[in-house]
C-alpha cells in the first residue's frame, strides 16, 4: 500500500472530512454564510464541482473521497434546521436581524474572494447590475402586495436556491428565500423531514445541478471575478430588503436588535479568522 492510498484511509482524515462537510453543512442553511464558499476555503469546491459536472467520468475517483464530507454535511444541514426553525418563528425580527449580522460580516470575506483574480470594470458592473435586478424584483412585488403561498412549484425554486448555493460560491439560499416569506416555512419542512417539503425541493435541487454544474462551472473558470460580484450585489439588495424595519420602532425592541445585530457581525468575522488560518494551514 501506496502512502497516498494510506492516507486516503487515515481516520484522522476522514474525520476532518466530515467535519469539514458538517460545516459546509451549516453554511448552506445558516443566513450569511455561504456552504459554496466554505467548501472553496476547504479545498473541496473543485472536486465537487467536477463530480456533479461529470458524473460518469470522475465517480470512481472522486465519490470514495467525498463520501465523509456528503455525511457531514447531512449532519449539519438538518441537525441546525429544528433550531433556526424555533428562534425563527419565536424571535423573528431579533433572529432576522442576527441573520443581517452575519451576511454584513461576512461580505469584506466575499470581497477578497470576489477579488482573488482581479477586479475590472466588468466586476463592478455586475455587481451594480445584479444588485439593482434583484432590488426592482423584491420592491415590485412587495409593491404590487404580491404574497407568497407556500406549495409545491415554490418548494422546486425553494430546491433550486439550496443548489445554487454550493454550485456558486457566495450565494446564500436564504438571501433569496427571506425577502419572500419562503425561509422559515422551508426551514421547518427540513427540521421536520416533512415529505411534502424535501420532494419537491429535492427535485428542484436535483433538476438544477443537472442543467447549471457544467454551465456555472464553466462561468466560474472563465468569469470568475464577474461572476462572483454578481453575487454579491444579489446578496447586498436582497439584505436590506429583509431588515425589519418595523422592528426599530420602539426603544427596547431595537436595542435588542441592535444587539443581535452586532453579534452577527462578531460571529462573522470569528468564523472569517477561523477560515483564513484553515487556508493557511
């Protein structure tokens, strides 16, 4: 046995891998932090990306190594939705507010890794362009008093915004599903394995890996800085779109959310800390 073949076994790196996959686990459902971008710092994006790109072709090499970090990440995705579900649904504008910390403290973090291969007029441009799209999305519905009902076409985008999420490093599902009501619903269907929920999200998810892995992989590769400031102006707009204004309106209620606030940033930029020395390392 071959020393890479020892070390392919080495349960001292299988742990790591679950661990690492549980935390991209709790990025992909955790407001602010986005799994995409852990499973990047982590050095699994690429690999990833190349299995759900190429199924067929890079199974054998792939797949036995990625197994550990797929367990983790089914460990942290469902062992925090029961969680986020409660706080959600007892302290919503505290919880949502805490959710703006986070996504506020980690932007200086999508700002470097936007910027990894340069910036160009190009960058900025998206970010402005995205930004000002999903501004003009959000206000007109919100204008037009367009409700949202949870049901089964809205679980499949529901899907789709969880895979886009570690497809395109950056993009949070929640940034998408807040603005429109689709958050906490969703959370809750996931904490309580509800069926009519996970199929049709499931779906969802599965339909867009299939028809955007390749075509986003190859933005990725050859669009790398326009396409991650695009994001970024998708995550800004739809940020200030969830601040809950109304929550602001009494002394006491926007202490505690000034708080709450600030603590999101806090835990943002510790976890930016504890990325940055995971890549050094």
């Amino acid at each position: 046995m071959n020393k890479s073949e020892s070390a392919s076994i080495n349960p001292a790196r299988l742990l790591l891998r679950v661990v690492q996959g549980a935390l991209i686990g709790l990025g992909a459902v955790l407001p602010g932090i986005s799994g995409g971008v852990l499973s990047v710092i982590f050095g699994i994006y690429k690999p990833i990306m190349e299995l759900l790109s190429h199924p067929a072709r890079h199974f054998r090499t792939h797949v036995p190594k990625l197994i550990p970090v797929f367990i983790g990440g089914a460990i942290g995705f469902l062992g925090v939705a029961n969680i986020l579900a409660f706080f959600l649904n007892t302290y919503p504008d505290p919880s949502v507010c805490l959710f703006i910390g986070l996504i506020g403290g980690m932007l200086p973090s999508l700002f470097r890794e936007a910027g990894e291969q340069g910036r160009t007029k190009g960058s900025w441009i998206s970010l402005i362009l995205c930004m000002c799209v999903i501004f003009a999305l959000l206000i007109g519905l919100d204008m037009a008093s367009y409700e949202v009902t949870p049901n089964f076409v809205w679980y499949l985008f529901c899907g789709f915004c969880l895979a886009l999420s570690i497809i395109a490093p950056g993009m949070s599902f929640s940034t998408l599903l807040m603005p429109l009501g689709l958050y906490t619903p969703f959370v809750d269907g996931i904490g309580h394995l509800d069926m009519s929920i996970l199929v049709p999200a499931g779906i969802g998810a599965l339909v867009t890996v299939i028809l955007l892995a390749k075509a986003v992989n190859a933005l990725f590769d050859n669009y790398y800085s326009i396409a991650f400031h695009g994001i970024i102006g998708i995550v800004i707009a739809a940020t200030v779109m969830i601040i809950p204004v109304s929550g602001f309106t009494s002394p006491g209620s926007a202490v505690v959310n000034l708080i709450c606030l600030a603590a999101g940033i806090v835990i943002a930029l510790a976890l930016d800390k504890f990325n940055s020395s995971v890549e050094v390392e």
